[in-house]
C-alpha cells in the first residue's frame, strides 16, 4: 500500500514539472503579445539638418574650378567663401565694361538736364517777347510781321523743350536698363564664388583645382552643432516605434562605449537600407524608415568628431504610456 501511494506521488511531481515547462515555453497568446520587445537597428552619425551637397549655380555647370579655399574638417560661417570657378575673370570683366556703360549712361542724362534748364528759360524768353509784341501790335507800336515773328520764335522754343524732355525720357530708359544689366552682371560674378549656405563644418570635399563639378557636389557640409543618429528601422518594426523613446548607440570600432538619445522624428517615407551589418547573407534589399535619435549635449561634441560613423542601435522597450501613442503612419 505504502509503495503503491509513493509511486503516484512520484508521477504527479513528474507531471506537474513537465506541465511548468510547458506552460512557460508557451505561454497563452495573450500573454506573449504583452511581453518587452526590443528593437535593433543600423544607423550612422550624421547632423539631424542632414548633409548638404554644397555645388554650383546651373549658369556655370561646366565651369572648372580655379582655387579651393577650405579644407575637410574646417568650420565655416554662412556666406564664407569655399571656392573661385575660373569664370571670375571674364565675368569681372563683364561688370567693369557694365559699370562703365552705366557712367556714360549717367553722364548722358546728366548733360540733358542741363539742356533742357537752358530750353526751359529760352522759352520763357521767346514767351515774354511774345506776349511784348502783342501788345506794341496792340498799340499800333510794331507791325504784324514783327509780331507774328515773336510768337513764331516762342512756338519754336516750346516745341524745342518738349523734344529735350522726350529725349530725357529716352536717356532715363536707357540709365535704368544700364542699372540692371550692372545689377544682373554683378549676381553672375557672386555666382564665381561658392558660398557656404550657414554655419557648419566641412566634411568631404568633391572637386579640386581644375576640375569641373559633378552630380557629387563641391563640398558636403552639416551643422555639427546639432549630431545625432540617423537610425534605418526595418518596416516591420515600425509599429515598435515611438517620438521620446530611448535607444542605445555602441559602435564596434569602440567596445565598451554606449551612448543613449531618444527618438525625435520618424520620416514617413520608405526606403532602400544604405546602411548594411556586412554580416554573410544579410538582406542587402530590405525597405526600411529612417529615425532620427538626438544625443544629449555631452555627447555632441565627439559625435562631431566621428561623422558618418556606423552604430548599432537598439531601442528601449515601449513602455506603458507610449504603448498608447499613435504610432507613426505611413
């Protein structure tokens, strides 16, 4: 009896134990839908502006490059000059012939104002004259030969000062189109010099001396001031994501070093992965969105120092409050 009851205690222990196993390997669908689920993915160091490819105005595409006048890594204000196309030269050339064209202008007008002051006080002699002969013609005192004559010379006066200010109007046209031409020559010379658009830092220069600018650009620059991480999530793991959610960034040039951000935009646009593990058969033809993870300001200045620096990252699991979030839409 007592041998009887110890055996099937023995096999409820074994049965209970197996249905534990169980029971914690697959766990009821409800259950398993609630549990953490973190995030990878493959980003780069970039500035959250994004990289500018710096070229030249479509006017002088094929205008070669005289003088560089920057180097990779240098900080740059808005409006400095980064480099001289070889056009400078005729197109100065341009604005002095231009500038030159416009003086003459000036001169010109300058001069008729002086003829039709001469006109105008010619005229109101010849009128006063008139007006005397009348009256003497009145009076009996001149003849209507002599009379007729003065208001001839008058009518001849006026009609005189009426072509001056005609011609006037004709100088003025010509000293206004003078002004744009010189104002038109002179953005064609602004154009020979390549200008940073803002405040940034150089990370790739594109053309040298002598050559002609490409699809590539001149330069490409970013405000370093503002580095972030620009992660490639897969699209499946969209639904995963969320605005304010914390990720981690370790890089594998670097053991033992992590940084962490959050996550302030989600682009809404799919797109090819340019960003790839290397790993054997990995999936170089996935469809991925692009988050961008700022860094905290501590972190800013290295992650300026290592752009285009390939990370790893993995998302922080979503959180109750952030569960009840919109995620983003496509």
């Amino acid at each position: 009896m007592g041998r009887r009851l110890s055996i099937s205690l023995s096999l409820l222990l074994a049965g209970g134990v197996l249905a534990g196993c169980n029971g914690s390997q697959n766990p009821p669908q409800s259950e398993a839908a609630l549990l953490p689920r973190q995030i990878s993915a493959i980003g780069r160091i970039e500035p959250l502006g994004g990289i500018s490819k710096v070229s030249v105005p479509s006017s002088l595409i094929n205008d070669p490059v005289r003088e560089i006048l920057i180097q990779e890594g240098d900080r740059v204000e808005a409006g400095q000059p980064l480099a001289i196309l070889e056009s400078i030269d005729p197109l100065s050339a341009t604005v002095r012939k231009s500038e030159a064209s416009l003086q003459v202008a000036q001169r010109k007008l300058s001069a008729q104002e002086s003829v039709i002051r001469r006109y105008r006080a010619d005229l109101g002699q010849a009128e006063a004259e008139a007006r005397r002969a009348r009256e003497l013609f009145a009076s009996g005192a001149t003849s209507a030969n002599r009379m007729e004559a003065q208001v001839a010379e008058a009518e001849s006066a006026s009609a005189q000062l009426e072509q001056a200010i005609a011609d006037r109007a004709t100088l003025d046209a010509e000293l206004v189109e003078s002004r744009a031409s010189l104002a038109k020559d002179k953005s064609e010379l602004a154009k020979a010099t390549i200008r940073a658009p803002y405040a940034g830092t150089i990370f790739k220069i594109n053309a040298r001396a002598g050559d002609k600018v490409g699809d590539s650009g001149l330069v490409e620059m970013g405000n370093t001031k503002q580095m972030g991480v620009i992660a490639e999530v897969y699209q499946t793991d969209l639904p995963e994501i969320r605005l304010g959610q914390e990720a981690t960034i370790t890089a594998d040039g670097f053991p033992g070093k992590t940084g962490r951000g959050r996550v302030t935009e989600i682009s809404r646009q799919i797109s090819r992965q340019s960003v790839f593990s290397g790993e054997s058969g990995e999936n170089v033809d996935r469809r991925v969105v692009e988050v961008k993870i700022a860094l905290p300001e501590n972190a800013m200045a290295k992650a300026s120092r290592v752009n285009y620096l390939q990370v790893n990252v993995l998302f922080a699991p979503l959180t109750a409050a952030q569960r009840q979030m919109r995620p983003a839409q496509l």
